[in-house]
C-alpha cells in the first residue's frame, strides 16, 4: 500500500488500472477526460496490458465494450454528462446481456444552457438502465469503489454492469492523499476475471443479444430485478471482504451521528463530507441532527434507510439533481421506501448544487433550520425547497 | 485548517503551484486537498487554485471563500480581481512584483513581495513574455508562511515536492526556489 496524491480522475483511473482490464474503450469528455488519458498512458507505456481503443463517441466506447465483454474479457469505460446521455440506449444492451462492465462517470449537469459543472443529473437519468450505482464521497471512495464494483458485478448471482461515480470538479479535479492498494493485494481480491457466459467459449455456444418476443421479455427483465435485489447481499459480502483486507469500511449506507436524531439529511457524493462537518458543528451546539450518505443508489437499499431512519422525526432529503416536474431522485425513493411504515418521519426535499452551484456550510445550516421548522409545525408546507436560488430567469 | 489562495493566469502555473505546495505539506505529515478554481481554463485569462492543509483529515468541499494566505502570481491581476476578497485579517499576501509591499494596502493584512519574474528569468525559466514563476513563487511563499507562522510549509519540503513536481528544468526550478526564499521582502 502506498499513499499517492491523486485528483478523482486519478484515483479512479488508478483503480481500474489495478483491477486489470483486458479493453478500455473511452471517448474524451471535460471532466472526466483525465481518465481515459492516464489509462491510455499506462498501456502506451506497458504498465497495463490491456487494448485501448479510441473510438469515435461515447455511443461506440459502450459498443465496443460490450462486444469485448461478450467475448469473455474484463472491460472499463468512463465518461460524463451528454456523453453518458449518449450512451443511454447502449446502456440497457449492456445491462440486458447482463454484461458486468465497469465505469467512472463524473457527474456533470445535462445541457441546456452548457454547462461542465457537477450535478447528479446524468446518472440519475440512467438510474432505470439496470446499471449498478455507487456515489464516491472523496478520491478514496472512488478508488476503493472501481475494486469492489467488479467484485459485485462480476458475481455469479449479480452480473449486472455498475457505474462508480464522481463529482465533477470538487473530486474529478482535486488532488489529495489516497491509499493505493498494491496489485498484489487487489490480485487476491479481484482474482481474474472468469466470463459465466461468453460467446468465444467453444465448448458452450451461446447466443446474445438476441430476439425477445412478449412470450420471453418479461422473464428478462424479472431476471435482472431478482439480480438487482440479491446484489444487496453480494454487495454486503464484498464490503466486508474488502474491509477485512484493506481495513477500510463500506456501506449501501453510511449512517453518520445518527443516534438519537431528531432530524436526519439524506445526501449523496462530495457534499455528504461538508455536510459531516456541519453535523458536528451543530451537535456541538446542542441540536439533535445526524446524517446518511447514500452510497449505492442502485439497488436502492430500502431496507436499511428504514432501519436507519426509524427514530428521526424528519428527514431532510438533499438532491443535487431534480426530476423536472415533480422531486429530486433521491426524494422520490427514499420516499417510497418508507410508504407503507405505520411511523414514519417527516420528509421534506431540498435541490442544491445544480450545474457546479457550490454547496456550503451555510446552505446546510438552512436546510437543518428548516427541517426543525418543520418538526415544530408538524407538517410538510412545501415538499420541495430550492437552496440557494434567486427566482426564475426572465 | 488553513487555506490557501493563488491567482495567476492561465498558462502560469498556478494550479501547479497549488499542487506542489499542497505534495510538500503532506510530506510533513498534514492532510491536504488542492484543486483549481471550478472552471474552464484558457490560457492568459485570470484562474485561481486553492490548497487546504490540516493536523485532521479534511472531509470538506467547498471552495474557499476565507484564505489565510493570497499568492498572486501576476501583478497585472491586482486591477482585474479582487485579489483580497475573503482574506483573514491575519493573513497574509504574497505578491510577485518588484515593487516593495509599502506600494500595497490591504487593511491590516500583512503583504510581502517578490520579485519572481526576474528570478524565473534569471534561471531560464519561460521566456520575457511568458516567464514561469510558479515554483520561485513558493520559495517565497515557504518564507512568508514562517514569517507570519500560518500555512507553513519548510523550503525543504517545497524543494523536494518542487523536484518531483516539476516536468522539466527540475534543477533550475529548484535553484529559482531556494532563490525567492531569501529575496521575499516583508
């Protein structure tokens, strides 16, 4: 193990490089363009044997990837944004073969107006593609995350691809310390990747991605539900394996000064860092408040967030994306998982952080003044707040 | 926790400078976080970088709106941005100028300056038009931070993290360093 200074790309990049992919297939897009860069650097330079290949849009890197993976080999890919958006009905191929491909988006906001900057609109549109998802706090995250993504999706009783994200700018281009595991290490882990079904394999012919009539389809996608619905357990194994070797501690959810809170923030990616900070803050100052980092997105973990949330009086979900016309996406699920709860808390949805709007301290404090608002009123007045906002533009 | 604010032009160096300063803190045993100001960079336009440096792990991610120590890499800046703005009353700025710091009001903010333009030129460093001052500039900055005891990162540590941070001239950089250092007027 060595502690390296890495921005997110970095981290990210680094991660895959040790998991030993047999094909990166990669179309350059601000921010995540640093990734396919540093792998493309390190199989240039025989540091990863593995084919590179430059492909003309995102659309293609997904392509290719998949017809890699069908063949019986390890890939990764990574991208953002409109590239993400491009690859959108590829996406579903690549679930629907129940390929386990990997990859690092960096969350960036959706035009228009154009704009580079973080928000978790991209992959919340993609989050009914059958991808796993898995949101990354910090550059740690993001390496230990591409590990244990392949672990999980290439899991017997899994086989779905996953997407390790980061947030553009506040992670994809800030450099700090990050443990960088050896490969012997990750080797013991990730042992090599073992297709259960490839189209190469001449002693089991198989066919793929072919016709599904209404007498099949169903069937297919209730397949990829049940393996959605076990990966929670995979994913539970391989966290505590991982923990078990690298000493580092992973969770669908991460709880964080929980005990005894009156209200509990939902958040999601590099603001749940900031948003500790002013936990500890306000606990110091006697208000009873706590917070969940959500980590994996998909399969949504119910089952533990309404465990985790049973005593809270409210429940303050932030979104750093909005489903246009009705909530943030986070909302919406968390929502639903606590429908049919005799006690539930009281919800309430704050937007934050669109197209690169920073996320401070301060916007915190007012979404934690807000919810104890509501816990003295009793009642939700408006469901969903924008923090931060001016108005509409004219 | 201390922060730290560079300003200087696209093509300078000064996400650079922020990463090199943000690797010879850790070198000192500090959790550091480094990252350039969120946009989109072209070259001669104003950018900024930023560096946290703290005894506790830094889970924060904001920018910083408070630096304890400004370092602006370009005096022509100084009419174009408000180089000051958010600086801690007992902090300090580090102007690259050849100016002395009694030409400079910024309230009660200690202000120092060097002349790292000609030290960059000095040691081949870029050229008239385009000098390099990113690393003379840190050599300063390894003075100032001792002088006013905030941020402080040793010449050493700057030195080997210029080294191993810098893609080329790594000896003349690292002589432009050890050069600002004992050249910084306070």
């Amino acid at each position: 193990m060595a502690k390296m200074i890495l921005e997110g790309n970095q981290a990210l990049a680094v991660g895959a490089k040790l998991c030993r992919p047999k094909v990166i297939a990669s179309y350059p897009i601000t921010p995540s363009t640093h990734i396919p860069e540093m792998l493309s650097e390190f199989v240039a330079n025989g540091e990863l044997d593995a084919d590179f290949i430059n492909v003309e849009s995102e659309h293609s890197a997904i392509s290719a990837c998949i017809g890699a993976q069908a063949t019986g080999v390890r890939t990764f890919t990574a991208t953002a944004s409109q590239g993400l958006a491009l690859m959108h009905e590829i996406l579903y191929v690549a679930s629907g073969m129940r390929l386990p491909i990997v990859m690092g988006v960096a969350n960036r906001s959706l035009s228009a107006p154009i704009n580079i900057w973080c928000d978790h609109s991209d992959t919340m549109a993609e989050r009914d593609s059958g991808w796993m998802q898995f949101y990354s706090e910090n550059n740690q995250e993001a390496l230990d995350l591409v590990i244990q993504a392949y672990r999980i999706a290439e899991d017997e009783r899994v086989l779905l691809p996953a997407m390790v994200t980061i947030d553009a700018y506040t992670l994809t281009h800030t450099f700090e310390p990050v443990d960088v595991p050896s490969q012997k290490e990750v080797d013991e882990f990730l042992p090599p990747y073992k297709p259960v079904y490839a189209i190469l394999d001449p002693e089991r012919p198989i066919t793929q991605g072919s016709f599904g009539t209404p007498e099949y389809f169903m069937e297919f996608k209730y397949s990829q539900q049940k393996a959605m619905e076990r990966a929670k357990e995979v994913i539970d194994e391989v966290f505590r394996e991982f923990e078990e070797k690298f000493g580092r501690k992973y969770g669908k959810i991460e709880p964080y000064r929980t005990e005894g809170a009156d209200v509990i923030l939902v958040t999601l990616g590099s603001m749940s860092g900031t948003g500790k900070e002013v936990v500890d803050q306000l606990r110091e100052e006697g208000a009873k408040v706590g917070l969940i980092k959500v980590t994996v997105f998909r399969p949504f973990p119910a089952e533990e967030l309404r465990e985790a949330v049973r005593r809270a009086k409210v429940v303050a979900v932030i979104d750093r994306d909005i489903s246009l016309g009705f909530s943030g996406a986070v909302f919406a699920n968390v929502s639903a998982s606590l429908i049919n709860e005799e006690k539930r808390p009281l919800l309430a949805n704050f937007i934050v952080g669109l197209g690169g709007r920073d996320v401070r301290p301060e916007d915190f404090r007012e979404i934690v003044d807000k919810s104890f608002r509501i816990l003295e009123a009793g009642r939700v007045e408006k469901p969903v707040e924008w923090i931060n906002v001016s108005g509409e533009v004219p | 926790m201390e922060e730290v604010r560079f300003h200087g032009r696209g093509g300078q160096g000064a996400v650079t400078a922020a990463n090199i300063l943000a690797t010879a803190a850790f070198k000192e045993g500090k959790y550091v976080q480094s990252f350039p100001m969120f946009g989109t960079e072209r070259r001669g336009a104003p950018v900024a970088a930023f560096v946290r440096m703290s005894d506790k792990p830094i889970r924060v991610r904001f920018q910083v709106y408070e630096p304890d120590i400004v370092v602006v890499l370009d005096p022509g800046l100084l009419e174009a941005v408000d180089v000051g703005a958010g600086l801690r009353k007992d902090g300090g700025i580090l102007i690259n100028t050849e100016e002395s710091p009694e030409e400079f009001s910024f309230g009660e903010v200690r202000v120092a300056t060097v002349d790292a333009t000609k030290i960059a030129l000095e040691h081949g460093l870029g050229s008239k038009a385009a000098p390099i001052v990113n690393t003379a500039i840190l050599g300063a900055y390894a003075k100032v931070s001792e002088e006013l005891n905030i941020g402080k990162v040793s010449l050493a540590s700057i030195v080997e993290a210029v080294r191993e941070g810098a893609p080329a001239k790594k000896e003349e950089n690292v002589a432009a360093t050890k050069e600002a250092y004992g050249r910084v007027v306070l």
